[in-house]
C-alpha cells in the first residue's frame, strides 16, 4: 500500500488526476441587499456605507421619510437629529420597512464587495448624512409643511 502523505512529507506537490481548467479562483464576493427584508420589528437601523462611517440611529427617533410618489431613486429619512439623504433605484421597499420600523439594516452597493444585484431590486448607490444648520433648514421647512 503507498502512502499518499509521502510527496507532502519530502515537500512535494501530489499530483493530481484532475486537468486543468484555467478558471479563475473563486470569487469571495457575497450577494446584495439594500436593506433588511426579515420584516421583524428593530430598534435600530443600522446604515452601512462603503466610504464613510456607518450609523445605527434608534428607530424611536426617525420622524419621516421624503420622497416623490412618482420615483423611488431618493428618499432621505428624517431622524430627530439628522437627515440621511439615500440614492438609488427601486426604493420604494427600502422606505417603507424603514418606516413600518422593520428594517435592521439599510447598506450601499460596494461593486468590490458584492455580485451585482439583479435587475429591478433595490440598490441604494449613495448615502449622505445630513446635520446641523443643514438639518435646522430641512426640519423647519417639513415642519412648515404640515
């Protein structure tokens, strides 16, 4: 009987039976969501970015969500102490878990990161945070609004 550990032990390659197929290495990138889709209720929402710090604001404090019910690529939710402007296409799903207060988590497409998602699913391309005289501006004018 051989012993099939002896090329490793005298520090060689064991050859192998299978040819070569000139593919490459397997890709380490994982499937996209834009946002939680569980639907459990979540305290917090966690807002994932690719270039900037991530935030996980309490969902006691969001007041609001901006948008056009003719397009669903912006949205910006409005929290008690800041603005989070997101956008993307098909963004509609992405608003409304944030506002029904079951979405845990809402995140940036990263190409490097992620497969590209499939065609007519939410994908948030940018995300800003808003705050400050900004904010001021923004809250006095949806409070006016109303």
């Amino acid at each position: 009987m051989s012993d099939s550990l002896a090329r490793f032990r005298q520090g060689q390659p064991a050859s192998t039976n299978q040819p070569k197929t000139g593919t490459q290495p397997r890709s380490e990138k994982k499937p996209y969501e834009a946002y939680d889709k569980s639907g459990k209720p979540c305290p917090y929402t966690e807002i994932l970015c690719v270039s900037q710090p991530s935030q996980s604001p309490q969902a006691r404090f969001f007041l609001a969500a901006v948008f056009s019910a003719d397009f669903d690529e912006a949205i910006t939710l409005l929290y008690s102490f800041m603005a989070v402007e997101i956008k993307g296409k098909h963004l509609k799903e992405v608003r409304q878990a944030v506002q029904n207060g079951r979405c845990g988590f809402i995140q940036e497409y990263d190409e490097d990161a992620f497969l590209p998602p499939a065609k007519n699913t939410p994908v948030i391309e940018s995300i800003r945070f808003i705050a400050g005289e900004k904010l001021d501006d923004i809250l006095s004018a949806h409070k006016a609004g109303k």
